[in-house]
C-alpha cells in the first residue's frame, strides 16, 4: 500500500486557496465548486430529473457524489450543515487530486484534502484557538472533525510557534494570509454592520469607531431599564 503524499496535497490546498483568493473562513464550500465549473444539486434534485443518476449516487456514497463528466457534484441535504460542508470538500479533492477509481487510498486523500482546507493548521494557530470547539466555530466544521484537525495543529505546533518557518510549503502559506498594509496575518474578514467598514480578525459585528459611538447611549439604555424594574419592585413591594 502506497503512503500518502500529504505535502503534495497541501501545495495542491495552497493552489486553490491562491487561485480562489480565499483569504476569511469559514469558507464558501458551494463557491469554490462553482469556481471550477461544477454545478451542484441536492440528491432529491437529482432523483426528481435523473432518477437512474440518482441511483448511482446512492449506489457509491449517501453523503455526496461527483460526476466529472457532465461537472456535477450532488449531496445528500438531509445531512447536517458541518457533514455537508465536509463532504463537498471531501468531493473538491477527487476533484483537484484528479482521482478515478475510488480506491481506500484516494479517500482518504479527499479526507485529508476537506479536512485542510476547511480548517488550515496555520490558520488554527494563528486564529488562537485553543480547542476543538473553537475550531468547530471559526472553520463550521462538527465537533469530530475540529478534534481531528486540532489534534493534528498540536502535533504541528512547533512549526508555528514562531515565523521562523522550517518549510517551504508553510512560509508560502503564512505569505498568503499575512496582508502587508494590515501587517497581520488575515484569517477573517468582515464588514461593520454599522458603516459597512472591512474589519479583520473578530467576531465583534462594528468596528472601533462604530463601538465607541454605540457603547454609550447602550450603556446608558441599559441602565435606565435596571433604575425602572427597581424603581417598579420598590414600589410592588411596598407601595409608593
């Protein structure tokens, strides 16, 4: 039995994410399909216009099916939203590995394919999380699959501990996320629901200017709602 060529499938997860200019997480799993040509169907969509196709669907995987020939990826929308996301990335990497027969050796490339590009081992680190249920909330990937990838950070951690990189492959990596004019490295990107400002980096919903401006009159709201219910009890209790 052949090893797998795990550097190899990271240049290859370093391709997409260059070529598909993928800077925030989680990622987009329907875009990036679409990106390289491939039109996608829930299963129930596919029984309804093609049942014989839907047949061969359910006959190799109840998860997710790609047909290469036509450029369609199906799944199974029943399944929850992590399992999906998995196993759409989980068919990218038929796809970008360029497997043919569906050996035990090329699922588990395309296992190890979805779990890395759903969730980077750099970008674990340098989104500090600090266990598997961060890492199931930054990437939206299920419980299972965060243990497994964070286990695997930690047994990495040492590469990234500084940015004295040792590899090749990870300081191409770190280059792709670190934005010069921000001069940090970009794991999540969004926009204030304020002032539509990009922000980078949290989870917070307003930017700085829009927090500060907002905080106040908030507090403010907050503490004359505690000086009415006190205000109200004080006098149910013993009248006004």
């Amino acid at each position: 039995m052949m090893l797998l060529n795990y550097e190899y499938i990271k240049y290859k997860i370093l391709d997409v994410l260059t070529e598909c200019k993928i800077y925030s997480f989680p990622i987009d799993c329907f875009q990036l399909l679409e990106h390289y040509g491939y039109r996608i169907f829930k299963y129930n969509e596919i029984r309804k216009k093609n049942p014989d196709l839907y047949k061969l669907c359910m006959h190799y995987t109840e998860d997710a099916f790609h047909y290469r020939t036509s450029k369609i990826v199906a799944y199974d929308e029943t399944k929850s939203v992590y399992r999906i996301r998995f196993s759409l990335m989980h068919e990218l990497g038929h796809i970008i590995l360029e497997h043919n027969n569906g050996a035990p050796q090329e699922e588990q490339e395309a296992n190890f394919f979805s779990s890395n590009i759903l969730a980077p081992r750099m970008v674990i680190h340098y989104g500090n999380c600090k266990n598997r249920s961060d890492v199931s909330e930054l990437f939206k990937i299920s419980e299972e699959a965060a243990d497994i990838a964070y286990n695997d950070y930690k047994r990495r951690y040492r590469y990234y501990a500084s940015q004295k990189m040792a590899k090749t492959l990870d300081i191409i990596t770190y280059d792709h996320f670190y934005n010069k004019k921000e001069q940090q490295f970009i794991y999540q990107i969004s926009a204030c629901e304020c002032c539509g400002k990009t922000i980078y980096n949290t989870k917070d919903t307003l930017c700085d200017s829009c927090f500060t401006a907002n905080e106040v009159p908030l507090r403010y709201e907050n503490f004359k709602l505690e000086r009415d219910f006190l205000v109200a009890e004080h006098n149910w209790l013993y009248g006004e």
